[in-house]
C-alpha cells in the first residue's frame, strides 16, 4: 500500500471517530474567537454579540449534536436559558471592550486589556471564517480545528519521513500526534490546534533545510512563523528563540567535533531572525507582553486592580506551580516516563532534527513558566508533547534503516 494511503486511512478514521463528539464544548476563549470572525463576516456589533451569546449557551443545551439521545433535557434547556438572561444583563454592563463584557462561566470581564489578548491573534478569526460562513458558528469552527488537526498530523508524517523513519514508524508518528492529549485541545474550537500544528510545520522546515532542500526549507519555517505572528504570536516567539539557542549549540558541539555546522546556523540564523522580527512587531502593534501576562494572572484576568510588583507574583506562582506539577507527576508519572523515554528515541536515533524536537519541548515548558496556572496547564504546555510524537517512532524505528540514512543526513547537516 503506498505510503499516502496509509495517511489518508488514518485521517479518515480519526474524523469518523471524532463525528460522534462533535461540535463538541464551546469555551469563553471560543466566544472571543467567534465575536471576532463574525465581525470579519460583516455582522453588526449587537448581531455579533447575540450570536455569540447564542452559541455559546447552546453548548450548555446540545454539547452533541449527533446526540442519540434525542431532544435535550428540560434541565439543559433550563441552564442553557439561564445563560442566555445572565449574558444579556451583563450586556448592561459598562465596558469600553469592542465586543462587550467578556464572556466566561464567571462574572465578566469588563477590561479591554482582557480582551486585547485575543484581539493580538486576528489570524485565528480568518482561519475560522470560511466555516463560520458556510456551516454556522459550532459546526464551522469544529471543522476548521479538524481540518488543522489532520494536517498537522501529515506534517508530522512528512517530517519523520524525510529523517528516514520508516513507513510504519512514520505513520505511528501521525497516530500519535492525533490520539496523545492534546487531541482534546487541538480539537477545540481555539487557537491551539492552528498553533500546534503550525510548529509541525516550522519542524519540517527544519528537516528539509537539514536534509539539502535549504529554500524550501526556510521557506517553510517563514511561512510557520509568519502564520503563527497572528495565531499566538507569544508561543512563536518563544520557539523562535528556543531553535536559535538549540542550533547553536548544535553547531558548536559538531564545531568542536570537527563537523561542518553551515545548515545548523542557517537554522540558528533564521530563528534568531524571526524572533526579532515577532519582538518587533508585535511592539510595534501594542500587543500585550510579558508584564501584561503576568498582571493577568495576578489580577485574576483584571477583574481585580493591578498589583504594585507583578515579577514578584509570577516568581511565586511559579514556584507554587511547578511543586504542584511535579507532585501531580510523580504521583502518576506516566507523563513524565513518556517524555524520557521520547527524549531516548531523540537522542539514540542522532536525527539531525534532534535539536529542533527539544527546542519544541522548550518552547511549551516556556510557555508555561510564563503563565503558570494550574487550571489551564495541560493546554499551555501543549507544544512539549511533540517530543513524544516525534520521539517514540524514532525510539521504533528500525536500526538499520535509520543507519543507512544517517551519513545522508550527516551529510546535510554538515553542509556539504
């Protein structure tokens, strides 16, 4: 069977399966997404907020609309109307936000620093629309995060391909990246499908510009990181600067081993380039930063005053946090030994993109030191869980395929 095949099997089978889930929840990030592509689609402003009010309710009536259970109940038309009257009494609420009081299960959120987050990603908004116009709000959103999901997961496939992973292991790499845990974010309707998959993207960059097809290559990560600017930029920034570290490390060791290092600084170069110009722009946008995040997480999404030292905050939520974390891990460390067992399969397997899978794990551990909330932390360290999809197939794959395809990618690598 050829190898395409194999892809298009396992995209198919995992969208059937997703059929009976779907349009699956509705989140108050997914209401500030949808405000935003309604508007894109022309909407009023009061239309926009009904409808987003609307479709955010609904959820509450019919999380499934393949329901086999028939009509909902009388209890989720009652939590669903109840929604309904307590969003539109916020309505009167006094706000300066573009799109009203921002929505969540909460009270609401009347600053527009909140809303600013969300306004700083308009690029989710234009992946959204076209679903959005054609199958309405849910069912529209929910096919645009499937859509992106299984194309990053071809991503993946390509990528493991290009290394020499085996066909088999090359698919295991695309099972994994659609069944691991961050299946239940990427198939959100939120940015963090888009995201993910995007970084698969700049990875297979990576791989093509260290296997020889250096233009295609760059070009790609151009393209990832262009992209991912107006999805989450902050995540971009952080990967950017994690595959200009990685490289150059890289290209230092294999300096000092005697190896050629021209393609591991054209990565390093290219990086350090795009987090400039991510810093840059998004400056230049007034996009909230780093102090901003960390005033959102002490001011509980500025509902409350700001607080006089925010480093100070964010250093004891941190430390707070990540005790937390590594009791929750160790407690049950199945996470824990997934990922060493992946960085194993990175490292025995010399894949000459072994640098750019850690610098991903970075950039999602990153991620999440720079917003460490318990309540969201799966979701935010979401892009580390690519050192498992990538590492466990290259743990499998076949010796001596691998080996005959090493003094290629040496080869590459080097430069030559």
């Amino acid at each position: 069977m050829k190898p395409w095949v194999w892809v298009l099997v396992v995209a198919t089978l995992f969208s059937a399966a997703q059929l009976t889930a779907a349009p699956g929840k509705f989140y108050p990030d997914s209401a500030q997404y949808l405000a935003q592509t309604l508007d894109l689609l022309g909407d009023s402003r009061q239309a926009d907020r009904e409808t987003t009010i609307q479709t955010y309710c609904d959820a509450y009536r019919r999380p499934r609309l393949m329901s086999p259970f028939g009509r909902p109940s009388e209890s989720a038309d009652r939590a669903a109307d109840a929604c309904v009257r307590k969003l539109h009494a916020q309505n009167a609420l006094t706000t300066e936000n573009r799109y009203g009081p921002g929505i969540t299960r909460g009270s609401a959120i009347l600053s527009p620093r909140y809303e600013s987050i969300f306004l700083s990603r308009p690029g989710v908004a234009v992946i959204f629309a076209p679903g959005v116009a054609v199958l309405g709000p849910r069912m529209g959103m929910w096919l645009t995060t499937l859509i992106w999901t299984l194309i990053g997961s071809v991503f993946v496939f390509l990528l493991l391909r290009v290394v020499g992973t085996p066909l088999r292991q090359a698919v295991l790499g695309q099972v994994l990246f659609l069944i691991l845990p961050p299946r239940y974010w990427t198939m959100a309707p939120l940015a963090e499908g888009m995201t993910l998959t995007l970084v698969a993207l700049a990875l297979l960059g990576v791989a093509y510009t260290m296997t020889h097809r250096t233009r295609l290559g760059l070009a790609l990560m151009a393209a990832a990181v262009g992209c991912g600017l107006f999805v989450k930029y902050s995540q971009f920034l952080l990967l950017a600067v994690a595959l200009a570290g990685s490289a150059a490390l890289a290209a230092l060791f294999a300096r000092r081993a005697g190896h050629p290092t021209r393609r591991l600084l054209q990565v390093a170069g290219a990086s350090a380039a795009a987090a400039v110009v991510l810093y840059a722009v998004s400056t230049a946008l007034g996009w909230p930063g780093g102090a901003e995040s960390m005033q959102d997480l002490a001011t509980e999404h500025f509902r409350r005053p700001d607080v006089p030292d925010p480093t100070l905050h964010w250093l004891r939520s941190n430390a707070r946090f990540w005790v937390s974390w590594a009791g929750d891990q160790l407690a049950a460390p199945l996470l824990l030994a997934t990922w060493a067992v992946a960085a194993w399969g990175v490292i025995r397997s010399r894949t000459v993109v072994g640098f750019a899978i850690f610098a991903t794990a970075l950039a999602g551990v990153g991620n999440q030191i720079g917003h460490p909330d318990a309540s969201q932390a799966d979701r935010l360290i979401l892009v580390a869980w690519l050192l498992t999809v990538y590492g466990l197939p290259l743990l499998l794959a076949d010796r001596n395929r691998l080996a005959g395809a090493r003094p290629r990618a040496t080869q590459a690598a080097a430069g030559r």
